[in-house]
C-alpha cells in the first residue's frame, strides 16, 4: 500500500473549520509514515475538477486562492490514490479538505470538491474502468459523491448506518458479501463515527475491521483495485491509532 500526502496539507489557513484544525492532519499521519511508502500529489487540472463540477462552481472557489490551491491538491491526492490502485497498488490519501458534501454547483460540511468522485471519473474518462462502487464510512451521508456521480448508473454508492457499532459491520459485511463484479472500490474514508467524536459508534478495533471486509471484497470482485481517501475526523487524540487501525485492515 501506498499513502498519499504532502506536508502542505498542514497549513490550517486555507480555511476556520474543523477539517482545518490545527494539527489535524499531523495526527491522522502519525501511524502511517513510518510503516507505508508516502508519496506527494500534484494539484488537480481545471480539465479534471471540471469532469465532476461547474465551471461557474470553480470560479467562485477561485475567488478564495489559498482554499482553491489546497482543494485542488486534495482532489489531486484522491486522483492519484485512483491511478496507483487502478494499477493493482491499494492506497490511503491522507488529505484535506474532504469531499464527499461537495456537488456540481457547491459544497458544504467542510467540503470543497468531490474527491472521490472525481478519481473515479478521471479513471472512467481514460477509459480504464466502466463501474465503481463507494462505500462512505464516514458518520455523515456522502450526499456530494452521489449527486456529482448521479448519471453514472455503474456507480453504486453504500453509505451504511446503524444503531450499534455491532450492527454497523454486520451491515457492512452483508452488502459487500452481495456485491457484483465491479472494476474498482472506492472508500469516503471518515472517522468521525468513533465512539468520542460526533458519531458516537464505532471503536479503533471496528476501524480495522472495516478495512479488512473491503480490503478482501476488492479481492474477490475487482482483483484488489482498491483505494481510500480522508473525510471527516475530528477526535484528534485518536485519529492518528483509528486511521492507523483502518489501513492496517485495508492493506492486508
Ligand atoms: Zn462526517
């Protein structure tokens, strides 16, 4: 496995919210450097934020530089988490701001541009995968994601939810157990569910778990093509042990 990341990503002036905390981003990196090769993205072209937003959108997004730059460096570390899975090496981009609330024509919850969509739409435009499934962990509905990829019937989006952290995996497990054959997985890799932060559910243990289900569904239905980006997570003392735990699950 591969992560992708830069030490620009640290800068929390791009924007006052709680994806740009201070140190945020030092703490989700804190486990992953020293086991797995990290590698830095270039920003996202205009010709590939534009596959999954409105040009009028980007203006406005423009108008605020030091957000643009870093939005656009995000969706470039999603673009390139794409490619190396896409070519057989499962990675991680460790990145902010996250996309998974940003659509066409806005965003909001943090969000900037739609990371993962636009990965894989930059995928499909080379023509190198014709489906995709999304499976969004975070604690929150992509609602960006589906509506950025809502005209591409071969993309299937799973947001999971359930009461208990129990539930919750078995609920996982079962969906990705009836999945079909598919040529990539994509992951809106959120950790905001953990039982001290804003979802109140899931443990470090069930983070690693959940890697692993998907880790072996890529395995089974998509050779292991595979890949994962950073939404939300904003518990900061244990971010750094719970994406740790993920990727430990997911690179098996
Ligand atoms: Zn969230």
């Amino acid at each position: 496995m591969k992560v992708v990341y830069d030490t620009r990503f640290e800068d929390p002036t791009y924007a006052p919210d709680n994806a740009g905390l201070v140190g945020r981003m030092e703490a989700a990196m804190s486990g992953l450097a020293s086991v797995w090769e990290t590698i830095a993205p270039s920003p996202a072209p205009l010709e590939q934020l534009l596959l999954g937003h409105d040009e009028a959108y980007l203006q406005t997004v423009r108008a605020d530089q030091p957000r643009f730059a870093m939005a656009s460096l995000a969706a470039g570390g999603a673009i390139l988490a794409g490619r190396l899975a896409h070519g057989g090496e499962p990675a991680f981009a460790c990145v902010r701001p996250p996309g998974h609330h940003a659509s066409r024509l806005s965003a909001w919850g943090h969000c900037t541009f739609s990371n993962v969509a636009l990965a894989l739409l930059v995928l499909r435009e080379e023509r190198r995968i014709e489906r995709a499934f999304v499976i969004d962990i975070d604690a929150h509905t992509g609602d960006g994601t589906r509506e950025v990829l809502a005209h591409w019937p071969q993309a299937e989006i799973f947001n999971p939810f359930a009461a208990t952290s129990w539930e919750y995996l078995e609920v996982v497990e079962t969906r990705l157990a009836e999945l079909g054959p598919t040529d990539i997985i994509a992951v809106s890799a959120g950790f905001d569910g953990y039982r001290h932060d804003v979802g109140h559910k899931l443990d470090t243990p069930d983070f690693q778990r959940l890697g692993a289900l998907i880790g072996a569904a890529s395995r089974r239905v998509c050779r292991g093509r595979r890949f994962a980006v950073l939404e939300g997570g904003y518990y900061l003392k244990d971010l750094g042990a719970n994406v740790l735990a993920f990727c430990q699950g997911f690179a098996q």
